[in-house]
C-alpha cells in the first residue's frame, strides 16, 4: 500500500496560472485540487462605470487566443440591453468571425498540443521533416490555422482582439478580392482536416468519461451564435435561463469559480456540441465523414480532441458555403437608445459555453456585469477525472514515474483555455 502526494506547481497550459495537487493514501486517492491561481483579474469589476460601448473591446482581453468570442457574447449582451436587433448580414458576419476563431484555435490545440503525444514527441517543432506523415502534419497544421487566421481577419479585422465588430454591426465589409481569397484558402486545407480527424480517429488514447453534458444549440445549421441551451437530460433553456441552469460553487483553493448542473459535474466544449448537435453539422460534412460521427454521442473524454477536428471542417464547409453565396454591402450601425436593462449574450467558445451579462444604466453606463467561462464549468469535470485516473494507474501497477504524463493528455482531452509552452507539467514528489 502506497500514501504520496502528486504535486504540480505550474500549469502553462491554460491561460493564467494553474497547479493540481493529487494526494493517495493507502492506494487511493483522498483529494484532487485543481487550483487556478491567477485566474481573478477583475474584468467584471473594472465593467462599473464604462460605456456600453467599450464593454465588447474591454471584455475581449479576458483571454488571447479566443478573444473574438469575448467580442461576439460581449455584443450579444449590450445589444440585449439595448433592445436591439441586428441585421441578416451582420448575423452572417458574426458566423463568419466564429468560424474563423474555431479553425485557428482548434487547430492549434490540436497539431501544436495534442498532435506530439501521439507521435511520441515532447514539441510539435520535434516533428521529423523526413519522415512523409510527419512532414504532412507539419505542412497541414500551418495551413489550417493561417486559413483560419485569414477568415478572421478579412472579416473581423484581426484574428484576435478583433476591430470591425461593433454594437449594431460592422465597421469594414469584406471584398471580393478577399473573399475569393479566403475561399481558395480554405478549399486547399479540406484534404488536411480530413487527414487530422482520421488521426484523431484513430489515436490511442482512450478515458471513458460518463457525465452531463451541454452547449448552444441553433436553431438552424450547428453553430456558435444564437440558440437554446440544451443539456444531455435533453431539457431546453433559453439563454436568459441561465442562472436557473448553472449552479455557482466556492472552490476556497482556487480563484477560478466552479459550476455544476443540477447537483452534479458536467462537460461544455466540442465534445458536449457534437454530442448533441450532430445532425446540424453542414451536410457535405456528414457526408465525408459518417463513420466517425457514427462515434457520438461519445463518452471519451479523449474524443472531445476528435469532436474539434470535426467542428474545423464544418466551418470550412460553412464559411465556404457563405462566402460563396452571399453578397456583402456596406451598412450604417444600428443604434438604439441607452435604457435601464439586463442584457445576456452567450456564444459557444472554442472551448465551451460563454456567458456574459451586463447591467446597463440609462446613462450609457454599465453598473455590473458577470462573465462564465467554459474551463471554470469543466473544473469539477477535470478534478473528478484526474482522481478516477490516478485510482485506475495505480490498481493497474503503474509507476509514480508516468502518472504525470499520463494526467496531462488527460488535461489536453479537456483543452483547458490557451496553452504557452510544450513542456507544462513540473511535479515534486513527496
């Protein structure tokens, strides 16, 4: 019988600053702490006191690599507050500025982060230029994500912290020039994304993970924007419902808040959305792949990596279908004046369900604001997993030695907010 302590000081594989602490007595694990240490910056605190109109840009920073989507809830929620509708094209432009997002973030977690544990490498940069399958995901994984950073910044302005999406609309429309552009951008990538889903497919890793699960589900096409929120119980909610659907709970070691549904943990992010939303995927998607989709609803933690591959190629699929049937012209932004209201906006993120809300003044000025991000919901998720994993290594007689590396592809499953290094785990043994 063993008692240890795991400890990992520094996770560089989200955005801020994160540990977990394993602790096993008698060959079980007692604890799992998965703290997020610099996660409290005040961004809804500094929402007091600023214009409504500054909200979406000030929220934006919150987070680097999915900014555009702290933009695109940010705008839903002012608009709310506001009363007011914006237009077809500006709607379109919004799908469009999320497709953008999801083939650029989803493709670096995958080839930069994920993609090296199947091959056996510590660096994506390790990839062998010789060796043909090697030299193709490195070529593949640069392509998609500078696709993706092209739509985003032909439609939105940049591809992070993005300048032309504004409250009632546009600032900039995209021109034929860039559109024809981005469409041979992303017809040549389509080979690539349906090689990194086979790899996917195929990779060997495997965590059966049985929970809730939940995302925005449209009305219409699958999507990111607009939309009820459903659960694996199969019960609807408006956005607005929120509260009443996510349960806020204290984690005294962590900065980071904590969620559950109904009394228990659950699961936002490409996983939960294909899981549920499988039959909206763009058809000439389900038509090149529905042996894999025959796969969801999945319980594999391990599948949430496969589900983003999945979601690349519906939005190139979708922004191809846009780009190539529509027309975009210049339009003033809508305007609406300032009044004493609630407004709630929520998007699906690269990594789950984003909530934003605002309090608006008839001032023009914001009195308060909430945001809820989707790595604070999978917390409890992730802390669940970590200790049935342990439990698992150690009935199996694996060594101290490799739990650590096995717990992190299990925190890459998750794809836990923005990843800054290759090498993220350090662990004291005690």
């Amino acid at each position: 019988m063993h008692t240890f302590n795991l400890d990992m000081e520094h996770i560089t594989k989200i955005e801020g600053d994160a540990s977990i602490s394993v602790k096993v007595e008698n060959d079980k694990v007692t604890d799992v702490k998965f703290r997020t240490i610099e996660y409290k910056r005040f961004f809804t605190e500094a929402m007091r006191g600023k214009s409504v109109m500054a909200i979406p840009a000030h929220l934006s920073r919150i987070c680097g690599t999915c900014s555009n989507a702290h933009i695109m809830a940010a705008i839903e929620a002012c608009e709310d507050a506001l009363g007011l509708q914006p237009s077809e094209q500006t709607e379109v432009l919004r799908a469009l500025t999320m497709h953008g997002l999801i083939v650029r973030d989803h493709a670096l977690h995958l080839y930069l982060f994920s993609l090296p544990d199947i091959y056996g490498k510590d660096s994506f940069l390790d990839f062998d230029e010789s060796d043909p399958d090697q030299h193709q995901m490195l070529h593949d994984g640069f392509a998609i994500k500078a696709a993706g950073n092209f739509l985003a910044t032909l439609i939105a302005g940049r591809s992070v912290h993005a300048t032309y999406p504004m409250i009632g609309g546009f600032l900039h429309f995209p021109d034929k020039v860039g559109i024809d552009e981005a469409v041979k951008k992303l017809e040549e990538i389509r080979p690539a994304v349906l090689r990194i889903i086979q790899k996917f497919k195929d990779q060997p890793f495997h965590f059966d993970r049985k929970t809730h699960y939940m995302g925005l589900v449209p009305d219409g096409n699958f999507g990111y924007i607009k939309g009820f929120v459903k659960t694996s119980t199969g019960k609807v909610y408006n956005e607005k419902e929120y509260h009443h659907l996510l349960h806020h709970v204290v984690l005294p070691y962590s900065q980071a808040s904590a969620y559950d549904y109904e009394g228990e943990s659950y699961l936002v992010g490409s996983l939960a959305r294909i899981n549920i939303a499988k039959e909206k995927l763009h058809p000439k998607t389900k038509e090149s792949i529905p042996e894999v989709l025959a796969l969801f609803p999945s319980t594999d933690i391990f599948h949430n990596n496969l589900a983003q591959a999945i979601e690349i190629l519906h939005s190139v699929d979708e922004a191809v279908d846009i780009l190539t049937t529509r027309i975009f012209t210049p339009e003033p932004l809508k305007k609406a004046p300032n009044r004493d209201a609630v407004g709630i906006g929520v998007v699906e993120a690269p990594r789950g369900t984003l909530y934003h809300k605002v309090v608006l003044g008839a001032d023009g000025v914001i009195k308060e604001g909430e945001v809820i991000v989707p790595t604070g919901q999978n917390q409890i998720n992730i802390e669940q997993d970590i200790g049935r994993l342990i439990d698992g290594l150690i009935a199996n007689g694996v060594e101290r030695e490799k739990m650590p590396f096995e717990m992190e592809k299990l925190i890459r499953a998750y794809d836990p907010c923005m990843s800054c290094a290759s090498h993220f785990l350090k662990v004291e043994w005690k």
